[in-house]
C-alpha cells in the first residue's frame, strides 16, 4: 500500500507535494553496552574482533518518515508545514481497502488550491470500485468549504458526459454525488440537497455562499 499512497501524494497524476512516505531502519547502541563502553574506553586494533561480535548482535529499529522526493532528503512533518501531514491519513483512509461509511473534515485546511483539486480525484477513486480504482467503494460523507474539491468534482461529471475524460481518470455522474447544503437558523438547522445535472452545473441554486461571493468578486 506504500507505493499506492506514494503515488498519491508526490505522483504527478495525484496531489504532487514532491513529498512520500518512506521507512527508515537504524541500528540501536545502547548505552552502556559493550560496544559503548569500548568507545568510551578508545578502541585499538585488538578490539576489532569484539566489535565486529557485538554489532552482529545490535537491534533494529524502523521508523515511518516523510522524503522530499526531489532532494532525496528526509523532512519533518513540521518543515513542509501542517497540511502535509494533514493529507497523509486522508490518503491512506481513501485507499484502504475496507468498506463502510469513512468522514472526512475539512480536507482542505492548509493545503494549496493545487493540491485541493488533487483531493476532489482521490475522493472519486476512493468511492468509485473498478480496475482504475485504488478503493473498495466505500462511501465519503466529506464536510468542506472548498470550492476547489468542488469544482474538481463537477468537472469530471462535465468531462464524463461529453466524453473527454483525461487517460487514467475515473468517470463520475450525478448519480454518484450528492452535495448538501447545511445552513444555521436561529431556531434550527437546515439541510438541503443542490442537485447537479449531466452537464456538471448545479440545478438548484445555492443559499448563499460559495460561488456568488467568487464571482462577485471577480465581475
């Protein structure tokens, strides 16, 4: 599964963060081993033959790390900032073959506008079983505010109708999504289901929010 969520997360086809997942493995010196104690001391070439005895017998230990896949150098979580490591369990939940009902929160929280459209994608083979599909057909109940995911989803509807679907890139229909609008009253909560139609446009108008205040801003 490694290789899959490295394809995701630094592959040119997925998020391209130019970040992966890696293993690392250390060799363990206690303290206060032999091995220890014989630095310590200064070794001579008659404490070769030790050494070589007691590093045979050294532990290992593996750690999970995340590689910059370009300087082929390995970063913290806290250098690349939050929203690469944010993105790595996302990955793995989408992936992970394992049916049922999987929610997400605001995937988009610090991650660039780029890499959200990349999440709108993942979402699809999350949810969409075939050859293509790296998931089992789970289902996504997915809380955002991004426009970016959204857009990406509606242009693959778009893409699926007409035909124009990029190689490797899984079909979505209107069937296949459903966006509720969920809005605060004073006295309750209200959900309301937006339909979207073939042409990946939506049929009923948003409340509020969203897309007016873009294109207020742009026209």
């Amino acid at each position: 599964m490694l290789s899959e969520v490295n394809a995701w997360l630094s592959g040119e086809d997925g998020l391209g963060t130019n970040y992966e997942i890696a293993k690392s493995e250390y060799l363990e010196i206690p303290v206060s081993s032999r091995i220890d104690q014989l630095f310590k001391r200064g070794i001579n070439e008659d404490d070769i033959g030790e050494l070589q005895e007691e590093f045979q017998k050294l532990g290992t230990r593996t750690e999970i790390v995340l590689r910059d896949a370009v300087k082929f150098i390995n970063v913290a979580p806290s250098d690349v900032g939050f929203g690469i490591s944010q993105m790595i369990p996302v990955i793995v939940a989408c992936l992970r073959d394992r049916d049922g009902i999987l929610a997400i929160e605001q995937p988009e929280l610090h991650i660039h506008p780029a890499i959200q459209v990349g999440v709108g994608d993942l979402f699809i083979h999350a949810v969409m079983p075939g050859e293509q599909s790296f998931g089992s057909g789970k289902t996504l109940l997915v809380e955002t505010h991004s426009e970016h995911i959204m857009l990406r989803l509606l242009r693959r509807v778009r893409e699926t109708t007409e035909g124009q679907l990029p190689p490797g890139v899984i079909s979505l229909t209107p069937s296949d999504l459903s966006v509720i609008y969920v809005e605060s009253t004073p006295d309750d909560v209200l959900f309301r289901q937006l339909r979207v139609d073939s042409d990946g446009d939506f049929a009923d108008r948003w409340p509020n929010g969203f897309f007016a205040e873009r294109a207020e801003e742009l026209f």
